[in-house]
C-alpha cells in the first residue's frame, strides 16, 4: 500500500467517526499519487446535503465544497497535517458545514 493510501484511508476513517450518520455517501477517491509527492483528493456526501472534497496536497491540506461547477473553499485553522489537531479539523469543518444548512433540515434529521 503507497503513503497516500495509508494517510487517505486513516482521515476517511477518522472523519466516518467524527460525523458519523451525518456522511450520508461512501467516500469516493478522485485523485491518489506518491509521486513525485503525496497527493490526493475524495469526496463524500455530508448531511445528505453536501458534495465535501478533501484535498491533500505535499502536507497541506483542506475541504470544498462542490456546488455545480463551483468549488467553495471551507475555512480552517488547520493547513499542515504534520502539525494539524485534527479534531480541531474536524469540529471547524462541522462549523463551517452546519451554518450553510438551515435549522429545520438539522433538525428534522436529528442532527442538531
């Protein structure tokens, strides 16, 4: 198994169990390269609402939202994985997703 493949398989893994019943998609790999450096990118569906793509690219990395053709960049204290809290990562990447969802659809599903 490459790098890519061992980090991108513990952050999936990660992210299912911070969120949960709220990733509503199984996880689907777009890109995945080791050379000539670590890079790749996956998306997934959140709250049955969201196109999310994960993007790592030589240690940085981040999520976009992917509405048409548009990629929205989602905000985030945490650039670079070797020195990121990934909770951090995932509870900012939870904020950033609930305020775009309104009250009613949260709450009809339980997750508010």
């Amino acid at each position: 198994m490459q790098n890519s493949e061992i980090l991108e398989d513990k952050i999936m893994r990660e992210i299912k169990d911070y969120f949960k019943d709220k990733i509503t998609s199984s996880f689907n790999v777009i890109t995945r390269t080791d050379k000539p450096y670590t890079m790749f990118s996956f998306s997934f569906i959140a709250y049955d609402y969201f196109n999310v793509i994960f993007n790592y690219d030589r240690g940085r990395f981040g999520c976009h939202l992917f509405i048409g053709d548009k990629r929205i960049p989602l905000k985030n204290t945490q650039k670079w994985y070797d020195k990121a809290d990934m909770q951090v990562f995932y509870q900012e990447l939870e904020q950033q997703l609930e305020l775009r969802i309104p009250d009613k659809f949260l709450e009809y599903n339980g997750w508010k």
